[in-house]
C-alpha cells in the first residue's frame, strides 16, 4: 500500500526548520543593523566613542551567531544549556577584552549593547501573521 503521508510530514518538518532558520537570520540581521546605526551615530558624535560601540557590537553579534551555528546541529536538551552556557562565557570573555584590553568607552559600549540585544524584539515581532489578522468568530 503506497501511502503519501511520510512525505507531507517530511515537508511539514523541513519548513518548520526554514521558519525557524529565517527567525534566527532576523534576529542576527537586526543586530547587526541597530548596531551598525549604533556605530554610525557614535562616530558622528564623537569619532573616540566608535570603538565602544564596535565592541558592543561583537559581543553581542559573534555569541549570538555562534549559538546560532551550535543550535543548528543540537537536539539534545542538555546539549542547549551547554550551548547557552557557553554562549554566555563567550560574551564575558569578549567583554573582558574590550574593556581589559582596548579600554573602550563604557557609555557607547553599553548603550550599544542594549540596543543590539533589542533587536530579539524587534525580529520577533515581525509582520503580523494571518491567523493573527482575522477576528474570532463566536
């Protein structure tokens, strides 16, 4: 008996996995556009305050990407707290290093930083999908 579910429940899988994959890309992408503006209107400011803002904007982009990369491989659950916990070290490493050994400005730094890890919000929000669009019928 020749039976075509296997194969729409393959599909449903793989676009599941290109939704998430295009979420992720979002967020990554959004980091990288509010912490470039970030860094276009420190410079602007004042040129000294640029390499602050240039460093808030690796340690937030380069952790994320490489949890990221991790994830994108991982179906254990223990495997994702590893990750996470990794991801986290890895930013207090570059944060270490930023302020350790370039001594960058903590003010375009920080202010960079928050607004690089709004852009979760920001990419999750997204354009409203269909199902949201329609009203409740009673």
């Amino acid at each position: 008996m020749k039976v075509k579910r296997p194969v729409f429940i393959i599909r449903a899988a793989l676009m599941q996995r290109l939704h998430q994959n295009s979420v992720v890309a979002n967020v990554l992408l959004a980091q990288i556009v509010l912490g470039l503006t970030c860094c276009l209107g420190f410079w602007w400011a004042d040129a000294a305050y640029f390499s602050g803002a240039a460093a808030g904007v690796m340690c937030t982009f380069l952790p994320n990407g490489l949890l990221a990369w991790q994830q994108k491989r991982a179906a254990h659950a223990s495997r994702f707290v590893m990750q996470s916990a990794t991801k986290w070290a890895v930013t207090m490493m570059l944060m270490a290093l930023s302020f350790g050994v370039m001594g960058v400005a903590p003010i375009s730094f920080f202010v960079t930083f928050l607004i690089a890890q709004l852009s979760f919000v920001v990419a999750l929000m997204g354009p409203p999908s269909a199902a949201k669009q329609q009203p409740m019928k009673y």
